[in-house]
C-alpha cells in the first residue's frame, strides 16, 4: 500500500483520461466540466465573498445533498484507549507507528500494506513496545476495507500514496471509525466533498494530519498571533520548496507513484504544509475562509534534465515529458480580503524552504532563518532572531512536550500532532484540524490546476463549512 504504483499505470507520458482526452485540456473543457460534473445535481454557487469575478460555473456549488454542518466542530465521545488500525507503513507510516507506541492510552492493533515486509517491521515496532502482535492485512492493496469491516479498532489511520487516502478515509468512517490521513487529504474537489459528506453523515472524525502545525517556530508564531503581537493579520507568505528530483525518480518509496502526478497535473500539487500553519494564525474556518485563488505556473525543465543527466540514452525514464511547471504560485484572498501567497517548488535545486511569513499591522514572522520584528519592541527596521522569544513565547505544547519528542520525525512535530490526535480523542475533544480544515487546504491542488488550465483566471473556494466560518471559535492556544 505504502510503496506501490497505481495498477495499470506504466512510465509512459502523457496520461489520458476517458476517451483518450488529455488532462490538461480536460480542465479546460466545457467551463471546467471536471468540477461541474464532480458537483453534478449541486444548486447554485452561493459565494459570499462577493470575490467571484468570473468564476467557471459549478466550482463553488455545495451539493444539495448534503447535510446542514453542525453548530460546533464535532466532538465524538470519549474514547478511553484509543485502538487503530495503520494503513501503509512504508516510511512516514513506520515514523507514525514509532510515535504511536510511546504516546499512552492507544494501542496500534492492526496494520494494513501490500508489502508483507513492512507489516512485519511495523509489528516488530509495536512488540518491542510490549504491546500484543497486530493483525495484518496484506491480502492486496483494497485490503484496507476488510480492516475497516472487521477489525475491532476505533481509529484508522493513512500514510499510503495520495490516490488512496479518501478510499481509505471512507471506508473508515462508513464502518463506524475515525479517520487520520497523511496530507493532502484529497486532490479533487469532488473527493473533498465527499470526505465532508461522509463525515457529516457518519458523525465520525476525518482529520488531515498536518504535522507542520505543530513546528516549534510556527507555534511560536501562533502564539504571537495570538496574544496580539503582531497586530491584526493581514498577508502571509507559505509553500513547499524542496527539491524532489532524486526523491521523484527513485526506483523505490516516493518514487514509485510520486514523479506520475507530475506527468498530468500541472499546479500546486503539495500546498498544505506550508498553508497550515498560516491558516491558523488568520483563523480560516474559524471567523474567516479562503474565497478566491489565482494560479500561473512557470515552464517545466526540471525534471527532464535531471533525467538527462542521470540515465543513459535510451532508457525509458528519459522519454517521459511533464505537465507539472516547475515553480506554482497561487494567491489567496480570504472572505475578509486578506492575502496569502502560496509557492509549490519541487523540480530545480534549492534548499529546503517552507516560507512561513505572517504580517500584521504592529509586526512580522518571517521563517528561514527564522525571525521577528515587532514595531516598538524590536530594534528601529532590524530583525531579531526568533530565538530570543522562546523563554518567553514558546508555546505550552512546546514547553511540555520538548523533552518527549526528541528523537521523532521532522524535529518532533510528528510526534505532537499525533499525541495530540490522541489526547483529543482520549477526552472527546474537537480535533485541531477537522475535516473542514482538510478539505479547504487539500482543494488548492485542484483550484490551483483549474486556474492555470484556464490562463490564471480567477476561481472562487467552495465553502465546505456552509457559513459556519463565522461562528465557530478559532483554534486555541492548547497545552499537553
């Protein structure tokens, strides 16, 4: 599950769709038919942005069928030992399976891949913490319905390739389970909608595991925010710049599924690291919503000269052309007009980047390196280091659980978003990100796609909370 191509999908250029129509112009035909089709039967676009300048017909349309959203963030009864069932434990499933072991009240009591290999690491894992053997289910990569059918567990939760994580997140949730799934959470608007619909239907989490919401400097950051140092929150800067190209062509992992996306698809294919932790500081989905987005796309160079420069004349991957352009921009304005950048960079060599710049009326974070500047706090136009806040702004989740997550993926934000998955399902809380969250950060791919399809024109947000953006309280500042 976590490692495998998708079946009947060959290294051969230029993927079609349907009757041979390629994807590129099939986000192009018939006033985007792809979106208005996903949302067939749905009434008009009910926009209150009043930024819809032209937008293709039926993006932004909410399906009728769907339910009024609840009053409050779902809060599902307590769950006093949290039991999961872990599809894909290839490598980032493997880092959440390590976490999980050492986090109390939850137990991992089945494990689900299509290679039997890494089933078996991951029971080693859970042996070694002295918890009982998993079950497995490797019987094929569509065994993960059987776990969800069958296995006595409360929690399901996915690090498999992309494509699979809304069959895997439904599945879950139509057998009575929570649902946590590796980001994006989906990559068209008609999976976001569903995940949505089925959460609402089934009265069961669907979270979007975010890990870089908990990053040390973007809590900080919340933290500033949220105590009122930098003013009132205007624009933010945020992406993922990583340069992928080993990764993409790999004969293993990633490598496997990842470089296909690129083939067909061209935008902003990766947004939600980056966007996450700003969408909390402007408090999206809680007293404010993304509206409307512009997308353009530089040309694609990246990746074919890298397989030039890396396979012999004559091999297979040599002959493969992209979509993807290797530098995506998109900017955001949100119903209350504010303005977010979001970048997409995974193709030309670079260091690594995510951005992280949140600007207000009486100040500024700006990540790597990371730093602030604080009018009438700071020195007259000069940054200061972030790490001169810590001692005093560093936020309670960092405070308390530094010393427990040495050692976890990513700088230990792994390790605290899924301590805090657990905890909120332990106490029947509403979970940090819900499945709003996931399905407004996860609709970039495909908005971004259909605004640089059609000459970066304009296309408005759905609204998956249905105006609920206005009431629901934004996140707090949370402890351990």
């Amino acid at each position: 599950m976590s490692d495998e191509r998708p079946e009947g999908v060959d290294h051969a250029p230029g993927m079609t769709i349907g009757g041979g129509l390629d994807r590129r112009d099939f986000l192009k035909t018939g006033a985007l038919g792809v979106a208005a089709g996903a949302l067939a039967g749905c009434g008009e676009a009910g926009s209150d942005s009043g930024l819809g300048r032209g937008t293709p017909a039926g993006i932004a349309a909410v399906p009728q069928a769907l339910a009024t959203p609840p009053d409050h963030p779902l809060a599902a009864p307590p769950i006093d030992h949290v039991r999961i069932g872990y599809v894909g434990v290839g490598g980032m499933g493997t880092a959440h399976v390590r976490n999980l072991v050492r986090i109390d009240g939850c137990t991992v009591t089945a494990v689900c891949d299509v290679r039997e290999a890494h089933a078996e690491r991951a029971a080693a894992i859970i042996e070694e913490a002295g918890h009982p053997r998993p079950a497995h289910y490797t019987n094929g990569e569509t065994d993960f319905e059987r776990l969800c059918a069958e296995a006595d567990v409360d929690l399901v939760y996915t690090a498999t390739p992309w494509r699979w994580h809304v069959p895997v997140c439904v599945a879950a949730m139509e057998n009575g389970k929570h649902a946590a799934t590796e980001v994006p959470a989906a990559y068209t608007l008609e999976d976001c909608w569903r995940l949505v619909e089925t959460a609402e239907r089934t009265g069961r989490h669907c979270a979007m595991m975010e890990n870089v919401n908990y990053g040390r400097a973007e809590l900080l950051c919340l933290n500033l925010v949220r105590q009122g140092f930098l003013g009132e929150i205007l624009h933010a800067e945020c992406g993922y710049l990583h340069d992928l190209r080993g990764i993409k062509f790999a004969d293993d992992g990633e490598g496997l599924w990842r470089r296909d996306h690129s083939w067909t698809r061209n935008g902003n294919l990766y947004p939600t690291h980056g966007l996450g932790p700003v969408a909390n500081c402007m408090d999206i989905n809680r007293g404010d919503r993304f509206a409307l987005l512009v997308s353009m796309s530089s040309p694609s160079r990246g990746l074919q000269e890298w397989a030039a420069a890396n396979y012999p004349e004559g091999h297979p991957k040599r002959a493969e052309t992209f979509a993807l352009g290797d530098v995506n921009g998109s900017l955001i304005q949100t119903a209350l007009g504010r303005t977010i950048y979001v970048a997409h960079d995974t193709n030309l060599p670079r260091p690594y980047d995510r951005i992280n710049k949140v600007q207000g009326t009486r100040g500024i974070f700006q990540g790597y390196p990371d730093r602030v500047y604080i009018e009438g706090r700071s020195p007259s136009h000069r940054w200061e280091e972030a790490d001169v806040y810590y001692d005093e702004f560093e936020h309670p989740l960092w405070r308390a659980l530094r010393e427990a997550s040495i050692g976890a993926g990513h700088g230990g934000m792994d390790f605290m978003e899924d301590y805090r998955l657990i905890k909120c399902l332990r106490e029947g809380l509403p979970l940090d990100m819900n499945v709003y969250d996931a399905a407004a950060l996860s609709a970039v791919c495909e908005l971004s796609e259909i605004s640089v399809a059609n000459g970066s024109q304009p296309v408005e947000f759905p609204d998956f909370t249905r105006g609920k953006w206005r009431e629901w309280e934004p996140w707090a500042v949370v402890g351990a």
